[in-house]
C-alpha cells in the first residue's frame, strides 16, 4: 500500500539504532522531531553506516514499518544532527534506489513551452 499523494514524508534527521521497532521509532518522531507518528506522515530513519533505512508510517488502520538494506553503496542523509528534512514522493522514490535526491540531473534539456 502507498501513502496517499497529500501525504508528507519526512527525513529524520541524524541516525537511528536501527535495532528500534515500532515503538522505539514512534517515540523518536514525538521526541527528536515533535511530530505525531499516528498523523499519516511517513518518517524515515537512517542508521549510522548508512546502508540501512526504516520507513514509519500509519496508515490509519495501523502503524508500518518498512525496510531497505543497500547491497552497495549509501543512502543520501542530510548534514543535520536534529530535526527534519520534508522530501517529495519522487525524491523519496531516488533515496530508496540509493541515488543522490539531493540533485538529480536530468540526461537531456528540458522543452522550454
């Protein structure tokens, strides 16, 4: 299931224990970031290598939790210790391939109208 195009996603900003469940990651978004993980925002966690991601989310039915281990490479994490960083869903699509979201280029121009 995919969240619903209104919804916001969220870069946690710093790492993440990725032994944290549900629980433990619930309690950082309230915590670190001050945000309500039950609000149908997505919340994504990276862990100090940098290879492993978690992604939060309630769907409103229940709470998720995804994960991703990169078989080479790492996940692009803002400088940041605190906070958060919004991302679009394509921008999360490029972090979750391991590509740097932070500045894609495009392989042609674009059609100016």
């Amino acid at each position: 299931m995919l969240p619903p195009t209104h919804t916001r996603i969220w870069i946690v900003a710093g790492v993440t224990d990725m032994r944290c469940g549900f629980d433990g990651l619930a309690a950082k978004v309230q915590m670190h970031v001050q945000a309500d993980p039950f609000g149908g925002h997505v919340f994504v966690f990276r862990g100090r290598r940098g290879d492993r991601i978690k992604v939060l989310w309630f769907d409103g039915d229940g709470m998720c939790l995804f994960c991703k281990r990169l078989e080479a490479g790492r996940f692009v994490w803002p400088q940041a210790e605190n906070g958060r960083v919004a991302l679009t869903a394509a921008q999360l699509s490029m972090l979750l391939e391991g590509i740097d979201w932070r500045s894609p280029r495009r392989t042609a121009p674009t059609l100016a109208a």
